[in-house]
C-alpha cells in the first residue's frame, strides 16, 4: 500500500492500479464478497442517478460521491477520505488505501462503481468496516450523499423501507392493534371486517404464541412480523382470554390490512371528521363515511368539520382526490419543479359527492404537506373556512423510488402551489378565523365570528389577496396567527357556531378572494394565468410523506 501512494502514476494508471489492489482487498475483507460488489455498484449507480436526475436542484454526482464516500470514513476514525480535484483517496492511519479518479459529471454507473470499490477497500484495510453489516454501510453512504439536499430526502434501509411501505399501501396481515408489556402482548383493537374479528378474538385477549411459537422473550416488532405474511397465507394465533381457562387457537387467513386513517362522529346533524394521515384508503374511508352520516342524519347534514390537526400528510392522489369530493369546479393543487416530466396540474373532476354541504377544515401546527394542500384548496376557491392557526409550511413534494436493494430514496423534487398562486413552502396555510388568542366563552366566539373587516382578535386580515404578498408581509400574516400543535376544543366550538350561522358562514367562506377557474382534469396543461401566477412550469409527483 505504501508503494502505491508514493508511486508516480499517470491519472489512467492510478485508476487500473487502485482497481487492481480493491480486487485483492476484496477477496479477503468481511461482507460482501468481491462477486457482489456488481450489486453494491448497481444499488449506488441507481441511487446517483436518480438524485442527479430528480432533485428539484441541481446535484454534481462528483459532489454525491465524495460526500458519501466521506460520510462512510466516519464509521472508523482511522479512516479518512479527501478529494483533491478528481482524486479521491482513501487512507487508514494516515497510510493511501486507494485512490480512484471523479471527474466532476460522473455518470451513475462509474460512481456506483468507484463506492462499491472503495468500501471494499475499506473493508480490506479496517477490521471495524469489515464486521459491519452491509446494510449499515449502504445507510452511511446514502446517509451522507442525502445530507447534501434538503432535510426532507432521506434513505431508508429494507427493514423501514418495508414498514413505510405498508404504512402506505397496506400489508398481508390480520387487523388488530397490539400492546406489549414485558412479555404480555394484548390486543386493544380489532378491525371490523378483519380476520381477526370473523375468527372471534376480542380486545383484551393476550397473544401467548404464534404458529406454535411462544411470544415470550420476543420484541414487539418481531410480534408485529410474525402476523403479518402474504395475503391468502395462513397463520395460528393462540391466546389467553381473562375469566376463560387455558389457551385457544385460532386459524386465520390474513389479508390487506390498510390503517384506518379516518375517524367519524356527529353532535346533531354536523358530522365531523378526524383525518391523521393520507395513506391509500383515505379518501374512499370518508366516502364512506359522508355517506354513512348523511344516512343516519336523514339526508339533512348541516355541515362538515374536516379535522387535519396534526396530520403530517402523505399520498398526493389522496390529497387531490379528497379535496375533490367537496369542490365542483376549480384548481386543487400545482407544483413546480426541475424535472420535465413532472408537469401536472390538479383540478376538480366535476365528480364532487358533498359540493354544497357548509364545510369547516381544522388546522394547526402539525398540518403538513397533504393536509395542507386540502385546506388551502378548500380555502383559495371558497369551499370552506379554516379555523385554527397557522400550519406546518411543508410546501414540497417528495417522490420514493425503490433501490435494488428494497431500501428507498425519497427526494425532494417539486414545490406545491395553491390555488391563487402562492407557494405553502414556507407560507403554509394561515386560518380564515385564528383561534389562538381566543378563550372559551360567548365572547370571544362571537369576535371570532363578526365579519371580514374586523380587525378583532382571532380575525386575519384579508385585505390582500395571498398570492401578491411579498415574503415581508406573508411573515407578518404567520406572526398574527402562530402555528402551534395543540388542537383546542375552542376549535371545534366555533366550526359548529359557524356553521350554525348561514350568514356568518358565508361571509367568512368568501373572505379569501375565491379563485375561479375552469374545471382542469389531472394532466392537462394549465391556463397561461395559472402559469404566469406561479412564473414557471407546472409539476407534481404522487407522493408527500
């Protein structure tokens, strides 16, 4: 090794020479044998190439590579890495490891190589690189070459990628909810229509073994993947019930289990939704449950609340399409970003079910992203009046691409617009009505309802339409409402007042500047004033975590 760093080498010596002495690394270092380095190029190539190419900013891959090369040296203090204009060497105790040659537009394919050759280099001359686990050292390279985008892009390892996978888009499992205590693994909820609840098991019941296997001694995670499987696959579930003696089993057949996201309930004849995040049966679960309520209230629903309070979002086409349930015509959500093929524009398909209720969306600090992207819909084309404070300000999408290695990448590659043009990032959504200030008596509820040009407390100024304000005066709107994360029973008290007043409602319903706009279906290329209001392309992506 001492002869390579001191060896005078032309620039294309180096490289064959540093590729050599990694080959002869590899074959002795711990890992991945030299065989699989081809994966471990593959999974890099493919993780450069796709940052390079979707990042709503510009990425040099040289700059990727080096910051993940970088990043990898941090596993063992003896490691060190420097580039020095296309040079990049490893040392270990101040001593060339190898050296190999980035040139500052690297192509995918080279820099997934030049990464697969340098952990094995490292693997050769670190014993603590070399009893790592690949998995580990795959996170620490993409861990660094992410650190140099936004906080929001990030790498997931199989093992999470495969929880927010499910999380998403469902999983092979039974339908319950499960809580442990040392070894004691209870069930405190069962999902209608499950297997679960067709096989007879109850809250309550304690989970003693699974297909034959004791529980005990196992964590909760390990619990949670033993009953979860393939859907149609089977599995043997025995438990305790108090009062009964001995244990049962029960055969169960497992299928998609999608987490409940919505939540129902009524005082009268308002119904009021709780939405905690957007996963894949969202927007069908308040189908539902619209329907459900207008039944039981005999048809005559005098209102909507639509409670996003610290809902941190998730699935853009959950997103557009909820929002589209109550909005008969109009824009719901554009994006701008770098990527060409990104260019969409969201807007009602005309198939509203609730385009006439009198709506009232909740927010607060803890709405993010999809959420925001509803209530600001809901609020730019005069649908609904928001109450509460200010929310999140995540005004970006991010796209999930899934790495050879079942891990994913979630990028950054587009920023959200609303309706009238203005950008969430940052800004968010600021409520119609501010219930920060506010203390729970007649009072105060009855300032927070007196008309639009009151200047009294829980009102924001609405002199100005959004979309023309400079990032001055969108500081001073925020300031007069701070988000916070608490979600008051004040809020809902003043929804159900205000809906309980047609004439208060609609003043504060058309006290945003309602936009009005042609019905655009999802794809078409948007009006030279929604692409003048937003001064450049229209993009999106179907995701925002």
């Amino acid at each position: 090794m001492r002869l390579l760093s001191s060896l005078r080498l032309s620039s294309a010596a180096r490289w064959l020479a540093s590729i050599i002495l990694v080959a002869a690394l590899a074959a002795c270092g711990g890992g991945r044998e030299t065989d699989n380095n081809a994966e471990a190029g593959h999974l890099f190539a493919r993780g450069i190439d796709q940052i390079t190419d979707l990042y709503i900013e510009p990425v040099s891959s040289q700059k990727l590579v080096a910051i993940g090369a970088m990043n990898l040296a941090k596993l063992d203090d003896r490691l060190g890495v420097s580039i020095a204009g296309n040079q990049l060497t490893l040392t270990h105790d101040g001593i060339n490891v190898a050296t190999f040659q980035v040139p500052p537009e690297i192509s995918g394919p080279d820099g997934g190589q030049v990464i697969a050759s340098l952990i094995a280099a490292a693997k050769g001359a670190s014993p603590q690189i070399s009893r790592l686990r690949d998995d580990a050292i795959d996170k620490a390279v993409f861990d660094g070459m992410t650190s140099a985008l936004d906080r929001f892009s990030r790498y997931s390892p199989p093992n999470e990628a495969r929880e927010q996978r499910a999380a998403r888009e469902g999983f092979g499992g039974i339908g319950i909810s499960l809580e442990s205590a040392s070894d004691d693994f209870r069930i405190t909820a069962v999902t209608e229509q499950s297997p679960a609840e067709r096989s007879g098991l109850r809250t309550g019941d304690r989970i003693v073994a699974i297909d034959g296997q004791p529980t005990a001694g196992h964590h909760a995670v390990d619990i949670i993947h033993m009953l979860r499987g393939p859907v149609s696959s089977t599995v043997t579930v025995t438990i305790v019930r108090d009062g009964v003696p001995g244990t049962k089993d029960y055969h169960l057949e497992r299928m998609l289990v999608i987490v409940p996201t919505v939540t129902a309930s009524r005082d009268g004849n308002v119904a009021i939704f709780r939405v905690a995040s957007f996963n894949q049966s969202t927007t069908q679960l308040l189908t539902e449950g619209i329907a459900n309520e207008e039944r039981e209230a005999g048809g005559h629903l005098a209102g909507i609340v639509l409670d996003l309070r610290g809902d941190p979002g998730g699935l853009l086409d959950q997103a557009v399409s909820l929002a589209d349930l109550f909005i008969a015509k109009g824009p719901i959500i554009a994006t701008i970003g770098r990527h060409p093929a990104s260019h969409q524009y969201f807007a009602a398909s005309g198939h509203s079910i609730a385009p006439n209720i009198p709506l009232v969306v909740l927010v607060n600090g803890g709405s993010a992203s999809a959420s925001e992207i509803v209530a600001a819909a809901l609020q730019d084309v005069g649908r609904a009046v928001v109450i509460g404070s200010s929310s999140y300000g995540k005004g970006t999408v991010q796209t999930v691409m899934r790495l050879p290695n079942d891990g994913e990448l979630t990028l950054t590659w587009a920023r959200l617009v609303t309706p009238s043009g203005y950008f969430l990032q940052s800004h968010g959504v600021v409520p119609t009505l501010c219930t920060n200030t506010l203390s729970d008596d007649d009072r105060s509820l009855d300032a927070a309802l007196r008309g639009p040009g009151d200047t009294a407390p829980g009102r924001v100024s609405a002199t100005q339409p959004r979309a023309s304000l400079s990032d001055g005066a969108w500081s001073t709107l925020r300031q007069s409402c701070p988000a916070r994360t608490e979600s008051p029973p004040l809020d809902l008290k003043i929804a159900e007042r205000v809906l309980a007043d047609p004439v208060r409602y609609g003043e504060a319903v058309s006290a945003i500047h309602p936009v009005a706009a042609p019905p655009l279906h999802s794809g078409q290329t948007p009006p030279d004033a929604a692409l003048t209001a937003v001064s450049g392309s229209l993009s999106s992506k179907p995701r925002i975590p």
